[in-house]
C-alpha cells in the first residue's frame, strides 16, 4: 500500500555555494499544523522523473522542528534526477514528501557530544544545533544543551563550501559550551584555519578531553586502592559520558568510526548516517 504523502511548497530558494552548487530550501506543509520530528530525522521527497517513473530520494532536515515549515540543503549531483529536480524547483513549486524517518537523532540523556560532517551532512547537524540552542519559535532563547560541550567538526575542500558558516559561528561565539571547527582538505596558501581530514580532529578532541578526565580518573582509582597510580588510567574513563554523530558519504564515516573504535569507544557511541 502507497505511504501517504503531503505536499511541500517551496517558498524560499538560495544558492548557499556557488561552486558546489549547494542550495538551502525552505518549504512549507499547507495541509498540516506541524510536522512533528527529531532534529536530525530525514524526509523521503517523491517526484515523476522524465521516464514517467515515480523517484524518491532521502534529504535531511536541516532545520529543527518549527510547526509546519522544514528546511533541506541539497548538493546537485552531476546527472542525478533528484538534486537537480530540487536546485531547478521555482519557488512556489511543490513536491510530494513523506515522513519524518529515521534514528540519527540525539541520544538521552544528552552527553557531551561531537557532531562530524562533510558536504550537505551538516544538514543533521544545523537541524540538532538548532534544537540545542532554538532561536525562532515558541522555545526561542532556551538553551537545551544543559552546559554538555558540543564539537561541531565540519569538512570540506574549500572555503566556499563551509555551508551555514554565519550561523554556526554565532552559535560559538554566543554559546561557551559549542565548538565550531572547521578544516579544509584542498586549503590554498593563504587559508590560515585547520587542514586536513575530520577525523584527524576527532582524535584531537577525544586526546584532549581524556586528558582532562585523567586526574579525575587517577583520584577515584587511588581512593579506592593502597597501590600508587603512576600512570593516568585512561581505559577506565566512564563509557558512554559523550557520543559521536558522524554524516556524510560512506568512506568519511567509517574514517571517523574506524578513529574512534581506535580508542575503544563502544559501537552504541557512534551514531551515523550515511548518504551513499
Ligand atoms: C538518509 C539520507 C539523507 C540524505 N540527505 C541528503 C541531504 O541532506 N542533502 C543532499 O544533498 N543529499 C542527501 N542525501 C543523498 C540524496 O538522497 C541523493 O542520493 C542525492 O541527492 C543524489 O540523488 P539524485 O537523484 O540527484 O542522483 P541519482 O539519480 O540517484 O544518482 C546519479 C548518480 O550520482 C551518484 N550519486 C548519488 N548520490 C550521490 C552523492 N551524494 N554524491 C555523489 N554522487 C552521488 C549515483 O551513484 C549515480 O551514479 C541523503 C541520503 C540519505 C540516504
């Protein structure tokens, strides 16, 4: 039996990259109140390609919950149907959708939590940023993120392609506990920020933040023993006290997944979505 879809209209479109051809949409669900989800759900879009054949593709929201609109970031893909069918939409244009889906949602109790993204993955990521320190909508000005530090690791190959930059500096710059790191992998020579590939960076957060727990650690060990700790007891470190969410393309995610099982994290840490 065919799912039920709504319809979504169109009603803000803008080129966010020129380079990549990265557009951020905005639609609206005239038929419903809400549409209620999880920050970092995806959405199922469907439209008739030029065959006649009904297409349906995945897009993550990027947005948080905010009754009845939802916003996507879309890369076009060179001879793919959907990304091209999304970036030529006009606005007022419509699509049919269905949803939300998915389980790459934040995990309760929140933790301290790294979120890892390439390309159009930090999709989730704006849509989790936004539940965690909303700005529009009934819950604006409330700080979810109960003083958990938040690491945003965003790569790309160009500086033109650091979607949503604005945004996620100001959340830094307002909020202590947010991280905003962002490294290029094809940086030119006057690029001064980081370089390089995210999970080079994970590993970097993950050393320091053991770093920090380390006397932690080494005092409740030596309350509980005559013997004397002479080196940190970092294998001892609380489980599951910080997760990671990793979105991208297949070979990022299992580069930032193979980093962390590297340091012994539990597979139930490591939430991911992958979109190829
Ligand atoms: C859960 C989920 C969420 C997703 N969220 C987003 C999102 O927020 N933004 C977004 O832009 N995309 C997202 N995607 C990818 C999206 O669903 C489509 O796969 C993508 O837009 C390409 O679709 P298409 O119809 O244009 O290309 P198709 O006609 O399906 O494919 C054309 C060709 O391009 C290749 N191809 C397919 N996808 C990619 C890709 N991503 N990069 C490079 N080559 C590709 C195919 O192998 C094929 O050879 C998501 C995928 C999943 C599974």
């Amino acid at each position: 039996m065919a799912r039920p879809t709504q319809t979504a209209r169109l009603v803000k479109k803008a080129c966010i990259s020129e380079s990549a051809q990265c557009y951020h949409l905005e639609f609206v669900i005239e038929e419903l109140a809400s549409l209620d989800f999880a920050a970092g759900q995806f959405i199922s879009t469907l439209a008739v390609d030029g065959n006649g054949k009904l297409q349906t593709r995945a897009y993550s929201l990027a947005s948080a919950a905010n009754a009845n609109k939802f916003e996507l970031c879309v890369n076009r893909v060179e001879g793919g149907f959907f990304s091209n069918h999304l970036a030529d939409l006009p606005e007022g244009g419509t699509i049919q959708v269905h949803g939300p889906h998915g389980n790459f949602t934040l995990r309760a109790p929140l933790t301290d939590s790294i979120f890892v993204a390439t390309g159009t993955g930090i999709a989730p990521m704006r849509s989790f940023t936004q539940w965690l320190f909303p700005e529009a909508g009934e819950h604006a000005g409330q700080d979810r993120s109960q003083g958990k530090d938040i690491w945003l690791v965003y790569g790309t190959r160009h500086e033109s392609e650091l979607y949503y930059r604005d945004y996620f500096e100001r959340v830094a710059a307002e909020h202590e506990n947010f991280h905003y790191i962002k490294t290029l992998s094809r940086a030119p020579a006057e690029w001064s920020g980081l370089r390089g590939y995210v999970q080079e960076y994970v590993g970097h957060i993950v050393d320091e933040r053991n770093r920090k727990l380390a006397p932690a650690v080494e005092a409740v060990v030596a309350g509980h023993s005559s013997v004397a700790v002479a080196e940190p007891v970092l294998a001892e470190i609380p489980a599951f006290d910080i997760h990671t969410y990793i979105c991208g393309l297949n070979n990022m995610v299992s580069a930032v997944r193979d980093k962390l099982t590297g340091y012994g994290w539990h597979k139930k840490q490591i939430i991911f979505e992958r979109y190829d």
